[in-house]
C-alpha cells in the first residue's frame, strides 16, 4: 500500500467554494479515481501547509495509472484553482496514522 501525501494552502477569499468543492467532487472523485481519502489535516495557527491531506493506494502501478489518467487531470486542475503553494508525494504506507 502506498499513501499518496498531498499539501497546500487555500487561496484567500476562496475557502467557502473550496469547501464546497472537497466535499461535492474532491472527495468522491478520489475514491471514483482509486484513491481512498484516509486523513485530512488542517492547520489553523502556526507555519506550515494550511492542507494535508492523505490518501491510499494499493500499488504503484495502481498509483500510475490514476496520475496518468484525464479524470486525475481534470481534479487537480480544478483543485488548482482554489489552493496554492501545492506540493505532493508518495510514501509507503508503514501503517501509522500520521506520515510527512
């Protein structure tokens, strides 16, 4: 299992729409996509990413796929919209809740 890490800040005066948008299509689309939402992280205060959020993927072939494909493309270019500072990884999943 792979954990795919993805952090980022929302942009100013965006954060009612970019709700609305996790909720209605980041999510569900993840999960339509392979990718199934494990954590979501917020920061209120202090530095760092305002966004972490994780998600599970059963193998890199699996992950490949899902980056490769135009439903991928399409959400993460309409995530783009709303967020900035976006930045992403992929980690093994060593089965802990928290993993940077």
């Amino acid at each position: 299992m792979l954990k795919l890490l993805m952090q980022w800040d929302i942009k100013m005066g965006r954060e009612q729409d970019f709700s609305e948008f996790v909720v209605r299509e980041f999510a569900p689309r993840l999960m339509q996509l392979g990718i199934e939402p494990s954590e979501v992280l917020y920061t209120m205060y202090g530095e760092g990413p305002q966004m972490l959020t994780m998600g599970v993927v059963e193998n890199q072939e699996k992950l490949n796929e899902i980056m490769q494909s135009n439903g991928w493309k399409k959400l993460h270019e309409k995530l783009m919209t709303y967020v900035t500072n976006y930045s992403q990884k992929v980690v093994v999943d060593n089965g802990s809740d928290f993993q940077i």
